[in-house]
C-alpha cells in the first residue's frame, strides 16, 4: 500500500504480504491523490495497477517503438486466444521431485559418465611424439582424428574441374577448392533446417532425408579415411572411388528399406494420430 | 512520516517473539542484513514471479496431451548425448585449469619449454600424466560426443521449426569445439602439433582474398613462430573457454524453454 493512514483494518496485513495485494485493495486512489504527501518512498514505484499497459504504451509512441508494441499486443492476444482454446492445455507441475529423486538419479548417470573417461585415461594414455622441429617433416602428418574429414577435403584435386574456356587451366588451386569444400559442407549443414520443413519426426515418415543423413555419416567416415589413405592397406584410386560410391550405396539401402517399412508403419501411426486429432 | 522507527519495521523484536531455530534465525538474521542494504527481497520477489510464471503454466508436453502411450522410445537414450558432452566438457575444463599451473606457452629452448613443461607433467609431477590423459580424453569423449548428438538431433528431425536457431548454434559450436581441439593439439609444440600447424596456415593462406589477413590473426604470421603457439595458447585457454561456455548456456537455455522435441 502506497498509504499508510489508511482506516481500513487489516490494511497492514496485506501490506506485509507484498505488491500482489495492492490490486484487489478496494478504492485507494482517492486518498493517495487527495491526501498529503506521501514521504515514505513508497510511493516512487508505480503500483501494479498504474504500471502502463501495452496500449497505453503504443498510444505514447510512433514508429518502430509504436509497431513493436502493437505486436506485442497481437501476440498476447494470440496467446490468450491459443490458452483459451482446448489443444492448448495447462497444467500445474505434477511431476518427479527434483530433489533427491531426479539429482540422484543425475549423479549417478554423471558419476558413470566420468568414470568413463578416467578408466579410458588409465588404460590409453596419450602418447607424445618427438620435438618440434622444422627441418624434418615426418612421415606422417596428422590432426586428430576429428579432424581428418576436413583434411579428406583438402584432398579432393581430382575433383576440381578443369574449365575448357580456361584452356584446361583449373579456375582455382586445389587448396582453394578444399577449404571451399569445408565451407560448403559446414553451411550445407546449417541450413538443413530450412530445406526440411514439416512437423515429421521420425526417420521412417521421411526415407528421403534419412538417406541423406546416412548419406552424410557414411560419408564423413570415407572422407576421414581418404585424408589418411598412406594408412589405409587399400590402393589409393580404389579407395578414392569408394568415398564417394559408398555413400551413395547406403543412402540408397536405407531409402529402401525405410519406404518398405513405411506403409505399414505410417498406417498404425496415422490411425493413431488423426483419432486423436480429426482432420479439419 | 518521522525518522522514528514504526513497530512493524521492529525486525529484532519479530524475531524474539516467535520460536526460531538457530539455523532460522541465522538465516532471517542474514538475510536482513543484506535486505537492509541491497533490496533482496525485491529481487527474491521478481524471481518468484518470474518462476512462477514460467514454470507452473507450461504446457502439457506432446505425449501428454495426445495421450500417446507412454512407450519408451528405443531413440530416449541418445537424448543423453547432449548432456554428456557437457559433463565431458566440464571435466576437459577442470583438468585443463590443473594442467595450467604446470604448462608455459613458450618455444625457446631446445627442446622447447612448451614441450619440456608437457613432458615435466607426464614423467615427474605426481599424477600429472593421468591428468593429461584425463583431459586429452575428456577432449575427444566431448567432441565424439558433440557429433552424434548432433546425429541424434538429425534423424529424429528435432531442428524443425521452431529449433532452427538451435541447430546454427550447434553448428558454432562443433566448430568451436573442433577449434578447441585444434589449438590444443598444438600445444605440446611436438611434430604432429608443429606439422599440424603448418597444414592449418597453409589452409588459411588458401582462403580466398582474406588468406593472409586471417593467418596473421590466426597463427601470428606464415611461419610458425613463438606468436602461433602463444595465439593458440590464449584460444584454448582464455577466448575459447569463455565463448564456448557462454554459447553452451545460450543453447540449453533455448533447450529449456522450447522444450525437447518429442517424435509424434
Ligand atoms: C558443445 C556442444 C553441444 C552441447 C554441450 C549441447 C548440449 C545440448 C543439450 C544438453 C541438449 C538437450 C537435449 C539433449 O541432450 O539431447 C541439446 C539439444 C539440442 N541441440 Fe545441442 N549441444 C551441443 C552441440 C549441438 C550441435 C552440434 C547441434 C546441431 C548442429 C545441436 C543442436 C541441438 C538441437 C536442435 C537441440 C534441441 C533438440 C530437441 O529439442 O530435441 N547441438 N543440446
């Protein structure tokens, strides 16, 4: 409460319970507009009920200031309108208490987790590989293994078309075209999700792009193989082929096999769903 | 309104008339004192609101609502890869902050004292070659990890609308990741991080039009000099660490307002 000479009685008790019972106090305005001064610093905050609302707001403002407010108003609107409507429902949380079922449960998995990587640290130290030493380049030059299918794309030469107009000289260097092809890959990657739209979850309601991803697996496994071909007891061209051919195989076995199973799958699953939700 | 103190403000006397434990009135004790200073309780306020708010009007989750039957999902447990590779980053950080008190970013002497400081830790400091092993594991555990999360978020097609944000951000991320192995790999100054450096400049030089400008900024210069190993040094332990940190919070926090996404 704004007003501390109020007359009504259990005035101080709301008080005490904070701003919430500010709204439902009854008729306090007269007195704080008509009364003296109020010195306690209570009145610098505005209370609940004068805090301006959103039209309030826009009616104040112009331009971009006006617009964003006016979606703000919009978008409560729709949300009301989405609480309001029966698919949208609310629940209080029901749910497993956190403590101690949940953080046991937590610990336990982390503990596990952990003791992963130290009995993997016991067992397989690293090892470490002579000084550094610029006059001699070693045998075998490597990143770590995560690495290596952006290596196996520095190596991809063979691939760089010769251009005719160019009389048969290549548009760029080798190097060039590799580190392009990591940048192509990685924004491939990124825009996924604006290629494959759709509420569709799993891989069998979609055989095309979970062929692509296999696609994608396989083929970041070839790659990392490429980039370390001296290691690799396979002769260099056959391996080279394989790369790309591999992944093409396994992207096409599982756009098989997902189509095989998607008809009698997608009929359970439809039933399931439009019983639920009947279609408009 | 005079300066003198109103019964209702009489906190001390409030306390004494009611039956407090120590621990309860420790506690009232605290937080009044810190009240009378910083406004905690306006702030505790805010929170409340704020947990109320979001936590006791969520929606139903989608099995709920639709009362799809709570079959567990042969997929459920790779929705753990996510978390794990937080665990295995926070170990990675915790022994890297320990293997930081014995390591020196510096490739005079020969052989270099990058490379003498990772071999005092592996042969003569008490347990120091367990903790390199615990880190260099924990490295590859997170970024192994990081991979076939994002696998997992690929084929149960969770990057749909309205996780799109989500999935750039993870593609940051791995790189970031894959950047933080990287400059780690170079630390120990050995061959493979020396020649492995030499592949990284020669891919920058290879970038069109910016190449050299971002090997200079990249490594310190074409060559590999004391500037690369200390630029990698301040990547892995100083940029790196914040940035990534910063966005791994950023991504789980979008994680826990969206919700995860349930397979229909
Ligand atoms: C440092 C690396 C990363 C960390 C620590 C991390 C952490 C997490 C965590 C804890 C979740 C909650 C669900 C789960 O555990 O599966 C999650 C969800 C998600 N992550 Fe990541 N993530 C990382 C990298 C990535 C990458 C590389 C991608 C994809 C390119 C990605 C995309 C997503 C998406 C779209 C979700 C939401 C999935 C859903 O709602 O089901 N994240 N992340």
């Amino acid at each position: 409460m704004s007003d501390t000479d109020t007359t009504d009685a259990d005035e101080p008790d709301r008080a005490e319970t904070g701003g919430r019972a500010m709204t439902d106090g009854g008729e306090p305005d007269a007195e704080t507009d008509g009364g003296e001064p109020v010195a306690d610093g209570t009145g610098i905050v505005a209370p609940d009920d004068e805090t301006p609302t959103w039209r309030e707001r826009k009616e104040r403002t112009q331009g971009l200031g006006r617009l964003t407010y006016e979606y703000f108003e919009r978008a409560r609107r729709e949300d009301q309108d989405l609480r309001t409507e029966s698919d949208y429902i609310e629940r209080d949380v029901l749910a497993f208490p956190t403590w101690p079922h949940e953080m046991i449960r937590n610990l336990s998995l982390t503990s596990f987790f952990v003791g992963l990587i130290i009995l993997l640290s016991a067992t397989l130290p690293p090892e470490m590989a002579a000084p550094a030493d610029p006059s001699t380049t070693p045998a075998i030059i490597l990143p770590d293994w995560y690495l290596y299918w952006s290596f196996g794309l520095l190596k991809l030469g063979p691939l760089n078309p010769e251009l005719a107009i160019l009389g048969g000289e290549k548009l760029m260097a080798d190097r060039t075209y590799g580190v392009l092809a990591n940048l192509v890959v990685v924004g491939v990657i990124a825009i996924v999700p604006f290629l494959n739209k759709g509420s569709a979850r799993r891989p069998v309601e979609q055989p095309f792009w979970a062929a692509v991803g296999v696609f994608g697996v396989i083929f970041a496994a070839t790659i990392s193989a490429l980039s370390i071909k001296n290691l690799v007891p396979i002769d260099s061209h056959l391996l080279f082929d394989l790369t790309f051919l591999l992944p093409f195989v396994g992207g096409f076995i599982t756009y098989a096999v997902l189509k095989t199973m998607r008809e009698g799958y997608m009929f359970s699953l439809n039933r399931r769903y439009y019983r639920l939700r009947p279609p408009k | 309104m005079s300066l003198e103190r109103k019964e209702e403000h009489d906190h001390k006397g409030w306390m004494e008339e009611r039956d407090l434990t120590p621990v309860e009135g420790a506690y009232l004790t605290v937080l009044i004192w810190l009240d009378k200073r910083l406004r905690v309780v306006d702030y505790l306020e805010v929170l409340e609101d704020l947990y109320y708010k979001v936590n006791l009007q969520m929606p139903k989750s989608h099995t709920e609502q639709y009362n799809l039957d709570n079959k567990f999902w042969y997929w459920y447990p790779l929705y753990a890869l996510g978390s794990f590779s937080t665990i295995a980053y926070v170990v990675a950080a915790i022994s890297g902050a320990l293997l930081g008190f014995y390591y020196a970013p510096a490739t005079t002497g020969d052989p270099s004292s990058a490379f003498n400081t990772v071999a005092f830790i592996m042969t003569d400091l008490n347990f120091g070659y367990m903790l390199r092993s615990i880190h260099r594991w924990s490295a590859q555990v997170m970024t192994a990890a990081v991979f076939l999360h994002m696998l997992r978020v690929y084929f149960t097609g969770a990057y749909k609308e309205p996780r799109e944000l989500n999935w750039i951000l993870g593609i940051v991320l791995i790189s970031l990741t894959m950047v933080f192995g990287y400059s780690g790999y170079l630390l120990p100054w050995n061959q493979l991080s020396f020649w492995a450096g030499q592949i990284g400049v020669e891919m920058s030089l290879s970038i069109p039009l910016i190449g050299e400008w971002v090997a200079q900024l990249l490594f310190g210069g074409f060559t590999l000099t004391q500037a690369t190993l200390l630029r990698m040094y301040i990547l892995h332990v100083f940029f790196l660490p914040f940035v990534v940190t910063a966005l791994i919070a950023v991504h789980i926090g979008i994680v826990w307002m969206q919700g995860i996404a349930e397979p229909h």
